[in-house]
C-alpha cells in the first residue's frame, strides 16, 4: 500500500516558492528601487541570493484582514525562512491606467515593455491580448473592414443556401415529374387519353366544389405562366387562340370608347369646347381600352426607342387613332371630330381642307360644321337672352365696314362696300360687393333725373371747367410717373426699382373678371339717327324684351365711341317725352369710349408738338425725334389732311418721353454724367433729384417762369420742351391709369384735356364730349355715379393690371369677325356674319385649347414691347447734344425756332368768351338792344367762332390692325399662322 499525498508545507526543507511568490519578491525589489534601476536590466551576478528560486508548485491564496492576522512563526534551527515571514513593503496603491495594454512586468508600473530580467521585448497578440486592440477596433475603418466581412460572409451563406434549395427543388421537381409521368402512363395504359384528362382538369365538378375552387385560383394566379409553356411548345396554336380571344376583347373596348366618344343629346355644343382636354381624354381611353393602347404602343415603338423620349407625343396619336376608329362605329361619336372641325374653321382653313380631313376621320364635313355653327349660335343667343334676365348688363356697340367683292360682275352682282354693326353684352360689375353680376332692379330707372330739354343742361360754374380741385392729386401721381419712367428705362437705376411702391390711387377698380356675350351683327347702318334707331331696336329684339322687362331691369350702360355717344344723346333727346320705356330710349345710360379717348388725346399732342418738317433749328420734337429714330414717315400736324397714326404715335411719345427724363435727371443730378451719379444714388436722393426734375421741366410754372424773362433772355426751343413734357406725361399717366384700372386717374386727366381741347383749331367735339360726360356723372345719384365708373373699363382675365377700354373690346371683336371669320365664296353675307359674330369667341377658345393640347408651337409671337433702350439713349444724347432741357439765352437761331401753344392756357380762355358751354347752358329768353357801330362787335380777347368749333379734321380715326395689336391679350401675331395652320395640323396628328 503507498503513501498517501499531502499538501507541501512551508516548512519543508525542500519547500520551494510558488511564482506568485517569486513575483511578489520581485515586484516589491523594483518598486523599492530608482527608475533608472527600474529600466536597467539585471545581471546574473547582481541577484539577491535571499530571493528564492522559482517554482512550478501551486499555491493557494491566502486571504487575510484586520480580525485575522497572520501567525508569527517560530524560529526554528534548521529551518528554511518562510516567504510570509519576510518584511516586504506593501504593493502600491496607484491604480493602473485604464487604456494600458496589461503585460508582464510592464503594466502597469513599468513604462517600458522591456522584461525586467531580460529576455526579449514583447510583442502585442491581437488574438490572445483583446485589451489591447481595443482602441483599435473602436476606429470606423475597423468597424467598416468588420462589416464588409460580415457582409461578404453572409453573401457567400446565402448562395449556399440559395444553392441548396434549388438542389432541393430540383429534386422534388423531378421526383414529382417521374409521378405524373409515371401517372400519366398508367392512365393511358388504362385507356383514359390526355385529352380526357385536360377536359377534367379545366371542367367544375359539382360534387366537389372545394377542389373546382382550387384549380380556378390556380389558373388566376398562373394563366399567363401556363399561356407561356404552351406558346413555347406550340407557337402556331397559341398565335390563333390570341388573335381570337383578343379580337372579341378589342370589339368590346372599341364599343367602350364609342360610349366614350359620344355625348348626350343635351349636351351642348358650347360645353363639349369648353371641356375638351386631350390628356384626359387619353388617360379615360387608357382606362377603358387598355389592350388597345398597348397595341398601339407596341405596334409603333420600336426596340431601341421603349425608354426614350421622342419628338411626338404618343398619347396624342393614339387618342386620334382611337377616336377615327370610333366614328367608323357610329357617326354619333364624334366629340373629337366636333372640335377638331371648329379648330379648323377658326383657323381659317377652306372648305376644300376641311373636307380632306373629314375623308381621313380626322375632322367633320364642311355641312356638318356649318351645321354647328347654327347650333352654336342658337346656344349663344339663347345663353345672352338669360344673361340679360338675370342681372344687370350694359351694351357696346360699334360699326363694322366690310367691302364685298365678285369675281364676276352683273347688274345684281357688284362689288360693293356694306356698313353694318356689332354689339355685346356685358354683366354690370357690382362695386359695392365685389360681385361680377348685378341683380336686376338695383339700378331702378328712377336714379337717372329726366331730360327735360332737347340739350343736355346743366349749371356750372368756372370751378367745374378747370382742374384745379383736383391739382394736389393730379401732381403725386405724374411725380409717380416720373419715377416710375426713370426706374424702368434708365439701367443705372436699377438697384432702385423694388424701391418704388404703386401709383398713389384715386378710385381703383377691384380686379374681377369680366364676362362678355356678343350679340348677332347687324345689316345695319348706324352712322345717322334712323340707323341708329335701327340698330338700338334690333339689339332690344334679339335680347327678346320688351318695356316692362327694361322696367324690371333697370338701367342699361351704353357704351360707344363718340359717334355713337352723339347719336344716341339725339334720339333719347328727340324721344325724351315718349311714354314708352323703349322707344323713349330712357333706359340707356350713355359712357363715352375711353379708347377712342385716348387717341384723340394722342393726335391733339402730336399735333401740337409736330414742329415744322424738314426744319434744321431744334424746337419742333416730334418731327424731330422721327427723323433721329429713323422711323417711318407719318403724316402729322394740325394742317394735315389726314388723321396721324396711333401706334406710331403712341410708341414715339414712349421712346422720346423715356429719354426726356433720362436727360433731365443727368440736368437735375448735379454731377457732369447720369453714370456718374445714378449707381451709387440712394432712394432718398433720387426721389429729390425727381421732385426737382418735374419742377423744373414738368409744370406749367416752369413754362411761366421761362416765358417771364425778359425778350432777350428767352429760350423758345427750352419753353417748347417744357411744355411738351408736361403734355406727354399726362399722356403716359392715362395708359398706365388704364391699365391698372384707376378710374379716379383717368377722369383726373379727362378733365385737364377737357380744357386743353377749348384751344382754337383742335378738338371741340371732343371737348365737349368730355365737358357733357363728366359733369352729367357729377350730377347722378353717388350710386349711380360709382356704378358707372366702376363699369368704364373691363377686365377679362381678372388679373392685376389687365383692365382695358370697353370700346378697344369690341373693336377686337370686329377685328376678328370682318378678317378671320369672314367666310369665302357663297357663305359671304351678313346672315353668316350674324351668325358666326355670336360664337366668335368660343371658336377662338376652341382654337387656343386645340393649340395648347396638341402642342403646336406659335408661328408667331405675341404683341410686347420691344427693348427701347438704345433709342432712348439717342433721344437723351441729341436732347444734350442740343441743351434743349437747359435754358439756353444764347442759343444759336433760336428766333427761328416756332413756338408752341400752352394748350391749358388757351383752352382756359374759353370760359371768357360769350359763347362758352352755350350748348350745356340753359337759354335765359332776354332781350337787348344794341345800338349799331364798331362797338357792336364782340371784343373778348381770345374769341372763338362757329367756325374755330367746325374746322376740324382731325376728330374722325379708323382703328388699324396695328393700333389693335397694341393690346397685349390678343393673339394677331399668330394671324399669318392661323390663316395657314389647318396644313400643319397633318403633321401634328
């Protein structure tokens, strides 16, 4: 029997320490020692013969605190002294840094990773040391690097799994192959064919619904896979079963897109243009059709064009595609055509085009649209005549000449040049609620006072003629102006332009949109009183009333231009004791045209300010300015025969008025050039330099100053500047007032050319016309007299600064009707004109939809106003070339210079004379004696004759296409491309 084991004891003669021990020994040697012996190594000979030798036994730890203190031991001879018994110093307390890699005998004491007995430096193993790759792996490239591992690795198991599975399916797969074939084999063996089989599958079976359920959700879910299996094995078969299956489906979509294409009979003709839109049209026909919109696409897509954009919209084809295959299903589906065919004809496009494209099913016949254009027409009158039952309405009208001509000429048959006229009605504009409509009776035929004499009366005083009440006003708007002209046509201000707020308003007129409903042309003349009659009859008939209608109405506005204006005062004066409503005319409430105004106030500046032709001593601006710009030669002045252009007039007073003030800001700045001061001019300054700037170049006390000194001091060519300034700027302020809708302002500048037009030899009727119209809208009810305003101008788009002149309305209207509408050959007569003048606008709606939709791009371009800059410039440089803006005592030839009139001084001596306003003045029935002599003669200075009110030629002006295009809203750029785009249109479809 051996002995047993027992534990070592310290005392034991061979006893050897364990290396924790030994460690401890050591630990403690080195702390007690210098750091320069902490760092040194060791020798051999240099070693404690105290320290015990390593050992490889184990020990077990010893723990001991305050209450168990360890035991002395006894000295006993003999006895190897006990590693306990020793006096070793305490380990330190210092704990070690946290980010320190732990190693032997170099952390966390030793700052160095050399052993302290020797052997080599060691070397860190990420692998078996983590703590010390922990600030590594806390690095983004470490952590990315790991994620990228981890990615690849789970890419590489998911393919084997992928792998797997497949290897796996492959197996069921084939293992159910062999049992269906194996089946399919003992099923034939036994007699039953594959076709019985096939039949059994695709049949129901009623007695077991569960299983028939199962095989239709198959066939759902997996038709078109199965349609492709037999297809890949028997093309020829699946190719005949397609086309049939698929020519019943086509037939049903194509019924579908014939219900589609064909409208109520309700509907009406105005509604099917009104909401015809291609992309929703295309997008029902997607909808409805959806296996024939992908044939077209793939029959007309090639291979490398299925991801590209083209040129051609293909939705648009495919629409037209599908709406000529539906007419060939019934005539009735004609939407598309309908409005196809309109286009056409608005266009301008013949019979003979009209009819081609009625063969290709791309349009209607000619009968067919002439048909609808009946229809039209009668929708138009209809829609009218309940407009004008339904609220309040004012109507324009204005005559319209057309020259008809043959090619043959017979006894009955002659070229001959007919007048007729045009009317429309418009919804009177409520300005007390904003409402585009008024209820009838709001303006009941009791507000406006009887005419209780043959002219129209009124008692007046000198303050009602002249503008001085209103001069405060009138002057903050024209130093607006001022700015406003500098601001845009001046490029050295351009950093000021956001600076400048809105001209200073007087009465604004709210922005609304305006309706407008044309009335049928009439064959009658309205230029003499029985046509007028005529036309006003004709009118009232068509709106299908009578006087007790008019009574529940109320008033009627009557616009027109002065011709109109004069003829009807004659027949409401020739018929004011009538007791009928109608035939007394009392309804009508007449406004003169603000646009054949305004042209008028343009002839009465140009006239004026002509100068003389071909004169070589500066004065005369207008001429002059033409000559510099080399435009066109225009025949002008007050000796002209002829009436001067308004366009080419309108845009001269632009460019010169624009480098006036270019010029008179480089005067007024102080400093040698306007590119000296105007980049670094604050606001402050340049609205001082603009208050000097119409002081000294824009009043009439400028002009009286320069006249005050003396002969010789004098500077004609300077004073007709100024007054030429002066004149154009009111001029200015009325289109810009116009446009923004400031009916206040337009009235502020009536009233001063109501003054300037009393001069001799100028515009009597027209100052008149102005005198009788704004003194009959002060004597209204305020009501009335706001209603009336608020209605001299319309607004059709219903945007800012969109408002235009109700005249100007109507002359687009008869623009439109006698040269696009105006039909070819037989169709030419008035009963066509009456006819198409109804729906005109509809059609050219239906015009600009069929343009819009089918994309096509604009062979022309719209009226705007072209750069000026560079003219300007020229106008600016000769003005100070010439110091026409600078009083000049010395100028060269400056008695040859002519002078102009102060149109405002001697229009206001008109008030002076014995026969002032006689036609607007009650006659007093006195008698006076007056003995005969020279003393007899009427000596008021500035006395104007009968002859001075008659001797004028320049009252009388036909509205051009070129004054029209002025207007920004109409398209007569596109005129050339209307004429011709029916041609166009076989490329766009």
């Amino acid at each position: 029997m051996g002995f047993t084991s027992r534990k070592r004891r310290a005392s034991d003669a061979d006893y050897k320490a364990p290396n924790s021990v030994v460690k401890r020994l050591k630990l403690s040697h080195a702390v007690q020692s210098t750091p320069i012996q902490q760092n040194r190594r060791t020798t051999p000979e240099e070693e404690s013969d105290d320290l015990l030798p390593p050992s490889s036994a184990p020990s077990s730890p010893v723990f001991w605190g305050e209450d168990n203190e360890p035991e002395a031991f006894e000295e006993i001879p003999g006895r190897a002294v006990s590693p306990f018994e020793l006096d070793l110093a305490p380990l330190p307390t210092t704990p070690p840094p946290g980010d320190s890699p732990a190693g032997p005998l170099t952390s966390p004491f030793l700052p160095s990773p050399i052993k302290q007995y020797g052997g080599r430096p060691r070397v860190a193993a990420p692998h078996r040391n983590p703590r010390g790759t922990r600030s590594l792996r806390q690095q983004p490239e470490w952590q990315a690097a790991e994620l990228e591992k981890a990615r690849r690795e789970a890419e590489r198991v998911g393919r084997k799994m992928e792998e797997i599975e497949r290897d796996q399916e492959r197996k069921r797969m084939q293992g159910l192959q062999d049992n269906v074939h194996a089946f399919v084999k003992r099923t034939m063996q036994d007699g039953i064919q594959l076709q019985d089989i096939m039949d059994a599958l695709f049949s129901a079976n009623p007695n077991d619904s569960q299983i028939t359920g199962v095989f239709s959700r198959f066939f759902r879910t997996h038709g078109a896979a199965l349609m492709e299996k037999v297809a890949e094995r028997a093309p020829q078969e699946a190719d005949v079963f397609a086309s049939r299956h698929i020519a019943d489906l086509v037939e049903r979509e194509g019924k579908a897109i014939q219900n589609l294409l064909t409208r109520d009979t309700s509907t009406k003709v105005s509604n099917l243009l009104s909401s015809f839109n291609m992309q929703g049209l295309s997008d029902k026909l997607k909808e409805v059709a959806p296996t024939m919109w992908g044939i077209l696409a793939a029959v007309s897509t090639v291979e490398e064009e299925r991801h590209e954009t083209t040129r051609r919209d293909r939705s648009l084809v495919f629409t037209t595609v599908c709406a000529m295959m539906s007419l060939l299903r019934s005539q009735k589906a004609n939407n598309f055509q309908a409005v196809i065919a309109l286009f056409l004809l608005g266009s301008g496009a013949a019979k003979r085009e009209i009819e081609v494209f009625a063969h290709a099913g791309i349009s209607l016949s000619y009968k067919s649209v002439m048909n609808y254009i009946k229809t039209l027409s009668k929708e138009g009158i209809r829609q009218f005549q309940e407009v004008f039952r339904s609220c309040m309405c004012s109507i324009v009208w204005d005559n319209l000449n057309i020259a008809f001509r043959v090619e043959s000429q017979r006894l009955n048959s002659k070229n001959h040049f007919d007048n007729g006229t045009t009317a429309t009605l418009i919804p009177i504009y409520n300005p007390f609620t904003g409402s585009n409509r008024t209820p009838r009776g709001t303006l009941p035929l009791d507000m406006k006072p009887e005419r209780a004499s043959t002219n129209s009366t009124f008692s007046w005083t000198a303050a009602d003629t002249l503008p001085s009440a209103d001069a405060a006003k009138l002057e903050q708007c024209l130093k607006w102006q001022i700015k406003d002209i500098a601001l845009q046509y001046i490029p050295e201000f351009a950093h000021l332009r956001t600076a400048l707020g809105s001209c200073p308003e007087v009465e604004q007129i709210e922005v609304h949109q305006t309706e407008q409903y044309p009335l049928p042309a009439m064959h009658e003349d309205e230029s003499s009183i029985d046509g007028t009659l005529a036309v006003y009859e004709t009118i009232f008939r068509h709106l299908d009333t009578s006087s007790e209608d008019i009574r529940a109405h109320g008033l009627v506005i009557s616009h027109g231009d002065l011709l109109t204006d004069n003829l009807v005062n004659t027949i409401e004066a020739s018929r004011r004791n009538s007791d009928d409503i109608l035939e007394s005319t009392r309804a009508l409430t007449r406004l003169m045209g603000i646009f054949h105004a305004n042209m008028a106030g343009n002839r009465l500046l140009v006239n004026e300010h002509w100068g003389k032709p071909n004169a070589t001593i500066p004065g005369g601006l207008c001429w002059e300015h033409t000559q510099l710009l080399g435009r066109k030669p225009i025949s002008a002045g007050w000796k002209s025969k002829k009436a001067a252009p308004w366009k080419p007039c309108h845009e001269l007073l632009q460019i010169s008025s624009a480098g006036h003030i270019r010029d008179a800001f480089r005067v007024c700045c102080g400093k040698a050039s306007l590119a000296e001061w105007a980049p670094r001019a604050t606001f402050a300054e340049f609205e001082e330099v603009a208050q000097k700037v119409y002081s000294s170049l824009y009043t009439t006390a400028a002009y009286d100053r320069a006249c005050d000194l003396q002969e010789a001091q004098r500077d004609p060519a300077f004073e007709n500047t100024v007054l030429y300034n002066r004149d154009s700027l009111l001029y200015l302020l009325l289109v810009s007032s116009i446009k923004a809708g400031d009916i206040g302002r337009v009235v502020l500048v009536f009233r001063i050319w109501a003054v300037m037009m009393r001069t001799p030899k100028t515009m009597p009727k027209y100052a008149d016309a102005f005198f009788e119209t704004l003194r009959r809208l002060k004597s209204y009810n305020p009501v009335l007299r706001k209603f009336l305003l608020h209605n001299w101008l319309v607004n059709l788009r219903g945007v800012i600064n969109g408002f235009k002149e109700v005249d100007l309305l109507q002359e687009h209207q008869n623009f439109w009707a006698k040269i696009i509408y105006n039909a070819k050959g037989v169709n030419r007569s008035w009963e066509w004109l009456s006819r198409i003048t109804v729906c005109i606008f509809v059609i050219r709606d239906a015009m600009k939809t069929v343009h819009a939709t089918f994309k096509i791009p604009d062979y022309g371009t719209k009226h705007t106003v072209p750069d000026m800059k560079i003219e300007i410039l020229r106008v600016a440089d000769a003005l100070q070339k010439d110091r026409l803006q600078e009083q000049w005592p010395e100028r060269p030839w400056k008695e040859q210079v002519e002078r102009v009139r102060d149109l405002l001084e001697e229009g206001s001596n008109y008030i002076n004379t014995r026969s002032a306003f006689s036609r607007f003045t009650e006659p007093k029935m006195t008698y006076e004696v007056v003995p005969a002599g020279p003393d007899s003669l009427d000596k008021g200075a500035g006395s104007h004759s009968a002859d001075d009110e008659e001797d004028n030629n320049h009252e009388e002006y036909n509205v051009t296409q070129e004054d029209l295009e002025m207007d920004e809203e109409e398209p007569y750029g596109l005129l050339n491309s209307i004429l011709d785009s029916a041609a166009d249109m076989v490329d766009e479809m």
